[in-house]
C-alpha cells in the first residue's frame, strides 16, 4: 500500500504540486501501529487529480477530496484547505484551498493527527505531535477551547482517540473538554454513533467508558440518551465493563446493554436514538429479550436443557448463540458446580453456569429450531384433523414445535400428525 501510495505522490510532484502523507497513517507510523489506509493532502486542486489519474473517484469535491484508485488501493487526495465559518459548533460549510502544508495541518484536531510525511520519509511536525505521542499525552491543535467550540465532535474523538492509543488527555484539553461539554447537542445522533462505534471497537473500551463518564460528555447529546451510561459515575461503573475487550466487537455492545440492565424495548428505543440500524436494533433485544426469559424462567435443575431449548425457539438461534459467548465473561473461570438434582431452585450464578457450560449441547441435540424445520405443515394438519382452520391450529403447531425441539417427539411425519391428532381432540375440548 505504501508502494502505491508513494506512486500517486510522486506523480502528483512531477506534475509540480506539492504533496503529502497525512493524518492517522503518520500517527500509527510512529508509533508502530498498523496501518488503517494512506491520505494525502496536495496543493494541487480536485480538477487537477482528477485530470492526472486515470481513475478516480469524486468523493467529496466540496471539500477538496478525490479517491484516486492505484494499486488496487483507494487513496483520499485532499486539497490543502483551511476552514471557514465554523456554523452552530459544526464542521463548516465553506472550505478555503490554501497553499501551505503548515495551514493545513493546523485546522486539524490533535497534535498526533496534524504531522505529514513527504516522499522521502521526512516528517513534518509543526505542532509537536511527536513529542506529544514520545509523552503518551492528546493534545489538541492550538487553543483547546476554540477547537471544541469550532466542532463539537471532536470532544468524543478526543476520549476516541485518548482510550484507543492509551494517552493521557492533556489538562488544558481536558478543562476544555468539560467546559464545552454542552456544545454536543449541536452534532448528530448519527456522527456520535459512529464515534461511540469505534471506541467499542477500539483496544481499550472499558477505558473510553471511564472518560465518557468521568467527562458526563453523553449527558449533552442531541436526543437525551435515557440508559445507565449517562448518568453514571465513576464508581458506580459495572466492573464486568472490564471485560469488553476480550469480547469481539460486535458483542460489546450486548454486554454494555446487559450491564446497563436495560429491557428490551428500552434497548430497543436508545439505539433508535443512536441511528443504529434496523439489524443491530433487533439484535440488541433479541439478545435481552432471551437473557430476561432465562432470568424469569423455573430454575430447575432437570428443566433447564428445555427452558433453554424454547428459548431458542422464542428468541432465535443467534439470541442463544450470542448469550453464551457475551454472558461467559461474567463467569471467566467456569467450573463444573455441584447442583443438587433434586433442588427446586437455582441462584443466578448456579444457573448461568449450567446453562453456559450446557447451552451449546443443548442447542446442538436440537434437530428443529423453527416452523420450518417441522416435518408437517398446517395443510398436513388441517387434512388428518378434518376440521377447519382457526387459532387452535396456531397454538397445536407451536405445541408440536415445542416437543420436537425438546425432543420429546421424534420429527417424522407419522408421529407429528399422530401427536396433532391428539392435540386436537383436546382442542376440541376446551
Ligand atoms: P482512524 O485511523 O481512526 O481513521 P484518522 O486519524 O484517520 O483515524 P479520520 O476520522 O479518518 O481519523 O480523519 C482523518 C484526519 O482528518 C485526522 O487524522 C485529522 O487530521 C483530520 N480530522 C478528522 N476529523 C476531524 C475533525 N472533526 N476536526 C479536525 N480534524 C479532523
Ligand atoms: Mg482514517
């Protein structure tokens, strides 16, 4: 990627532009890190890269950027530019293209991300980025204060940034930081969402919860947030958070939803007002939805492998597949627990460890998991019954799934009809 990188500069330099490496890709470079993707920043202007390269993409003319495709690579070329008008603590509408590196890095956010690189290798460093990352210290670009005011995002990537690269908040950033705190109700759910995201990601959530706590900085987001996260303090944050980086990402936020003891339609609700998609709205209480029905469920001990099977069935395959991995962490040396068989109830911890050293015996000696796995359908039933349709025909198949599933009938035709015949009768019954 470097190799290719270097190409589109060289070429953007015989064609007699200036032209740089830019942002995160010095910064991780520095430190050692692996490298996400390679911008540029170029005096020259979009019509002149796009003119240049054969193959380019307009990603965002209006602020000076084309993708020029090389290599196999995409790589951002942006005009150097400064920026006007900061409007209602946002990025601005207007961009000015300039002609000098130094000016372009200085509208950047922090000291670690305003460094360039050029071809051979030199790197440039006018604000002291690299003393900074030498100090383990984030620090913003010239006056804090004014920096916040101008975007407001750049708050949370502050704490982003602080938690992932394990930095200490420079104090003057940090007072700022507090000081403009309110300011975030000017950015968008979405843009918040995708920084939250990220720390999720990151190396070090746990750390970023901390910050983002510490700071109340979420107390002051565009639509009021109404889970645990926002009105925590430092000590009332669950230890069990600790755990999140030994999760993968896409867990993360089940368990942050667990330990904030969230419902499923409160869930349901704050990830609405996060702009999390339709998807991860349907995971997230999925997921609390089959943790709150194992919670209320009969503890015991010879009924759980069945409880635990109609849960699959109520809440889905994943909701049961992403409990067993997310819960394991509150139980992180699992042992096999002497249950007395006979006992009419379990604590919480007993059960959550039968059921996660269990759960996937059980999920696996499932041989039907839904509607469609059954060997008879409502036509099969209606047909042996002789009767006509209606909701008994709803609730005898559900019945039937429930068995099978339990495998307290086997799924072959004969028997499931044999067992609807029966069901039916006592339909008629009631
Ligand atoms: P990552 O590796 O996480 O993508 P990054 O540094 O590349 O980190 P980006 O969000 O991709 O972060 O932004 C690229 C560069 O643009 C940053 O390094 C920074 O110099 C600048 N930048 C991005 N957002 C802002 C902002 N809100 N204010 C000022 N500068 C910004
Ligand atoms: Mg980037």
């Amino acid at each position: 990627m470097k190799k290719a990188a270097t190409a589109v500069l060289t070429c953007l330099e015989e064609a007699g532009h200036k032209a740089f490496f830019v942002g995160g890709f010095i910064r991780d470079t520095v430190l050692n890190r692996p490298v996400k993707d390679i911008d540029l920043a170029s005096s020259a202007r979009p019509e002149d890269v796009i003119a240049l390269f054969p193959k380019v993409i307009p990603t965002g003319l209006k602020h000076g950027t084309v993708t020029v495709l090389s290599g196999g690579f995409g790589f951002e070329v942006t005009t150097f530019r400064t920026e006007l008008e900061y409007e209602n603590f946002r990025r601005p509408r207007e961009v000015v293209f300039v002609s000098d590196i130094t000016e372009d890095l200085r509208r950047r956010d922090f000291t670690m991300n305003a460094m360039a690189m050029d071809r051979k290798g030199r790197i440039l460093d006018p604000f002291g980025g690299r003393h900074d990352l030498e100090a383990g210290v984030l620090r913003c670009v010239g006056e804090a204060d004014l920096r916040f005011h101008e975007d407001a995002l750049r708050m949370i990537r502050c704490i982003r940034f602080a938690a992932d690269y394990g930095l200490e908040i420079e104090p003057n950033t940090w007072s700022a930081l507090l000081a403009n705190a309110k300011l975030l109700r000017h950015v968008a759910m979405e843009r918040v969402r995708s920084e939250l995201e990220r720390m999720m990601k990151g190396s070090n959530p746990y750390r970023a919860l901390l910050l983002l706590v510490d700071s109340r900085l979420l107390r002051n987001t565009k639509e009021k947030l109404n889970w645990a996260l926002t009105d925590w303090i430092l000590m009332e944050l669950p230890p069990v958070l600790k755990h999140l980086e030994t999760l993968p990402p896409e867990l993360r936020w089940l368990l942050l939803a667990k330990a904030m003891k969230l419902t499923p339609i409160a869930a349901e609700r704050e990830w609405k007002l996060l702009t999390f998609s339709q998807a991860e709205l349907k995971r997230v209480s999925a997921f609390l939805g089959f943790d709150h029905y194992l919670e209320s469920a009969e503890h015991h001990p010879m009924e759980m492998a069945d409880v635990f099977k109609k849960g699959v069935l109520y809440y889905g395959e994943e909701a049961a597949l992403t409990w067993l991995e997310t819960m394991a962490v509150f139980h992180s040396d699992l042992n096999e627990i002497a249950v007395d068989s006979t006992a009419v109830h379990m604590h919480t911890e007993q059960w959550e460890t039968v059921v996660l050293l269990n759960g996937l015996t059980w999920f696996k000696e499932m041989t039907v998991k839904g509607m469609d796995d059954l060997k008879i359908n409502g036509q099969d039933v209606l047909a042996v019954t002789l009767r006509s349709s209606g909701p008994w025909l709803g609730r005898v198949l559900r019945q039937i799934l429930g068995e099978a599933a339990c495998n307290k009938l086997t799924n072959e035709k004969e028997a499931l009809l044999h067992r609807a015949a029966e069901l039916a009768i006592e339909e008629e019954k009631l």
